[in-house]
C-alpha cells in the first residue's frame, strides 16, 4: 500500500481517481489546487502524485517546477492533461515527472503508471541505501532530494528545448519508444499494444525517427 496525492481542480475527476486508488489498497489524499497540494505534500509525505496540468490557481508544471527547484520532488509525479501540447509534456519530462496521461484517463493506463512510478520509488530508495561508501561528488548528488528522484538509467532523457518545435518533437518520441522498447526487451508486438499502434504504423515510426531496435533488448 502507497500514499498517494491526487491533485484536480475537477471534483469528478479526484473522486473517480480516489475510489480507483482505493479500491487498489492505496491510501489517497486529494487537493484541488496547487495550495492544497503544497499543503499535502508537506504534511503526509505521498509516495507518488498524480498532478493536472491546467489549475486555476497555479499549473501543474509550475508546482512541479517549484518542488523540484526547492528539494521537494523526492517522488514520482504523474502529470494529467486533456489539453496539454507535446511542448507542456516534453517540459515536465524535463523538470522531473515520472511519466504523462492524457484525459480521459483508462484504467489500464493510470494503474500502469502508478504501478510504474511506485516501482521507481523503490528502485531508488533502494539504491540509496545500498550505495556502499560513495565518492564525494556522488555523495553530494545522492544526498540531494531532487537528484535521487532522477529518472532511472532505462527511462533518462534530456530534451533541449531550444529545438525547433518538429525536431524537439522527434527527440521526444524517440527517447519514448526507445523506453517502451527496452521495457519490452524489443517485442514489436507488445510495444504495438502499449502505444496503441498497428505493428505496420509503428516500424514506419520507428524508422523515421532513426531508433536502433538492435540497441532496445536488454540481456538476460
């Protein structure tokens, strides 16, 4: 069982997402905003967030900016739009949240995801405190609460947003395929099903953006 806080202007949308995560064993909290949601953090310590972009009084990219400028985004965060651009997704991929759905949210999609991102927590509390006696450099880095939350080697991604819009664009589709293609040890069939595109639709995608399938399958 997680802790986890679910930030939506829309009261459909918390209480749909609350019942779900509940239903899951999850303790949740929700806020309707970014105070709310500041607040929240503070005070319970969620394992993972689900954040919406588009808030009345602060936007979601901007709390998770804030968080991550001051030290606080020691957890993964799902960013939630039905109006954001690939630019809002690149830029909060960026900053540090975990992954990005798109409204209306499926089921199948939110518990991936949070499954996912809970996953990641683990992964790197654990490695935290495993790390035998690290040099200076790395001990400063890991003692940063925003750097341990960095994306882990399989999904790491810098996106230079001084791009052109198109070559931006291709950059981010790119490290995404290339992550579901690692996830899925390089199964066109099973990266076909998470992406949501014909196998025929996806190699031509693949192609066009130059990823190297061969470099895509882990070793056993």
């Amino acid at each position: 069982m997680a802790n986890i806080l679910v930030v939506d202007d829309e009261l459909g949308i918390r209480d749909l997402l609350f019942e779900i995560l509940n239903d899951e064993g999850h303790a949740v909290q929700v806020a309707e905003n970014a105070a709310q949601a500041r607040a929240a953090r503070l005070e319970a310590r969620p394992d993972l967030v689900l954040l919406d972009i588009w808030m009345p009084d602060t936007d979601g990219v901007t709390l998770l900016k804030e968080w991550a400028g001051s030290g606080l985004l020691n957890m993964p965060v799902i960013m939630m739009s039905g109006h954001a651009t690939i630019d809002t997704a690149v830029e909060a991929t960026r900053i540090g949240a975990h992954a990005f759905l798109e409204k209306p949210i499926t089921l199948q999609k939110l518990l991936k995801a949070v499954e996912q991102g809970l996953v990641r927590k683990q992964a790197v509390a654990g490695a935290t405190k495993n790390s035998a006696t690290p040099a200076s450099g790395d001990a400063q880095k890991l003692g940063h609460p925003a750097a341990a939350m960095a994306p882990l080697p399989a999904i790491h991604q810098s996106f230079e947003l001084e791009l052109p819009l198109r070559e931006a664009r291709d950059a981010f589709e790119r490290a995404y395929f290339e992550y579901h293609l690692t996830q899925e040890n390089g199964s066109m069939t099973r990266v076909a099903e998470k992406t949501g595109l014909e196998r025929t639709h996806l190699y031509r995608k693949l192609k066009q953006l130059g990823v190297d399938l061969s470099k895509t399958k882990r070793s056993a």
